[in-house]
C-alpha cells in the first residue's frame, strides 16, 4: 500500500509527463518527472527522454537541493536533445543548439549546466541583438555511458566525453576527454584514470 505522499508524486509525475509529451517530447512511459520543470520545444526539433530517466525539480527530493527546476530547451529547428535510459538530473540546465547527447546511467548532480552554444555572439557588435548564432555540428556536446557530473559543473559546447568519465563539482569543461577519465577544474583537467579493466 503506497502512502499518500507517493500516490501525490505519481499522479503529479505522470500528469508533467501528459504535458511534455503535448509539446512533443519523446518520453519513455518509465520516465519520472519530481518537480515541474522547465521545457522549451522548438518545432521540428527533438527532445527525446529514455526509459526510467529521473528529472528531479523538488530539493526536498535531492540530498543537496536545486537552486532552479530542471531547464531542457531545443533552441533551433534542427536541434536534438537526447536523455538516453537511466539518466538522473537533478535541477540542471541542458540546452542544444544543434545536439546534446547524454548516455545511458550517467548522473548529474545537483545545478549542472550543459550547452552547445555561447548564446550570443562573442564579438561585441550587435550581441545583444543577435541571440543564439547558428549551430555548427563541431559544437555538439556528447556524454557517455556512467559519466558522473559533479554539483556545479558547466559542460561547454564542443566536449565529448567518453564513457565512465566523472567531472569534479564545480568544473568548467571544454575538450574531448578519454573514457574514464576523472577531470576536475577551470579549465578541466585531467587529474587520474580509472581502472576499468573487469574485476572477478
């Protein structure tokens, strides 16, 4: 027998996911959304979210809180934000431009951003006016299977990384970094590698 509690939550995670799925999402039924977040589809782009992923918009349900719900935008028409299965984020921020790509199991702790764009242009002339400059398939950000985000992470546009990497709290990363790798700083760096040889 649930609790009322749980029973609220459920009724509460499938109606967000009623919602998603109404401004095109591609939502796995398994999915299960902890908090209203914030979604932004732009048309003919895609936003796909795998089965059992985890969107976490409620500190009460997360041991370090979120400062903001969870932010998920495609901000073109050809943009593709794809949650694969068994994902958890919490409160983070993820916009594509062109493509963002998060493997299955990987986990963002608390407040992470992640985006393929600078959002406006770095020169100085007309930035204000010209938001968002087109997307470039080089600016991609591709995230492996088990990677582990820390808290505070911001994940640039044109990283890749691999598999089973994992990425200090606070970390601002940029570059393509080799499966397991454990990087931490501003700028990113490598600091160990895992050992990921089979055990037993």
């Amino acid at each position: 027998m649930h609790s009322p509690l749980v029973i609220k939550q459920r009724i509460q995670s499938e109606y967000y996911a009623f919602v998603l799925r109404g401004q095109g999402a591609m939502l796995a039924p398994t999915a299960r959304i902890i908090g209203k977040p914030i979604v932004q589809i732009e048309q003919m782009s895609k936003l796909v979210i795998g089965a059992r992923v985890r969107l976490i918009s409620d500190s009460r349900r997360t041991a370090l809180g979120v400062n903001h719900p969870v932010v998920l935008r495609t901000l073109s028409p050809t943009a593709q934000l794809i949650i694969s299965d068994d994902v958890g984020i919490s409160g983070g921020s993820i916009c594509a431009a062109h493509r963002v790509e998060i493997g299955a199991g990987t986990m963002l702790g608390a407040n992470v951003t992640i985006a393929d764009t600078d959002f406006h242009p770095v020169d100085h002339e007309w930035r204000r006016y010209q938001p968002t400059p087109p997307s470039d398939p080089k600016d991609m950000v591709l995230i492996g299977r088990n990677v582990f985000i820390g808290t505070g992470a911001v994940i640039l546009k044109g990283t890749v990384l691999h598999d089973h990497c994992v990425v200090g709290a606070g970390s601002i990363v940029k570059g393509e970094f080799e499966a397991g790798t454990v990087l931490a700083g501003n700028p990113a760096r490598a600091v160990r590698k895992l050992n990921l040889a089979p055990t037993g």
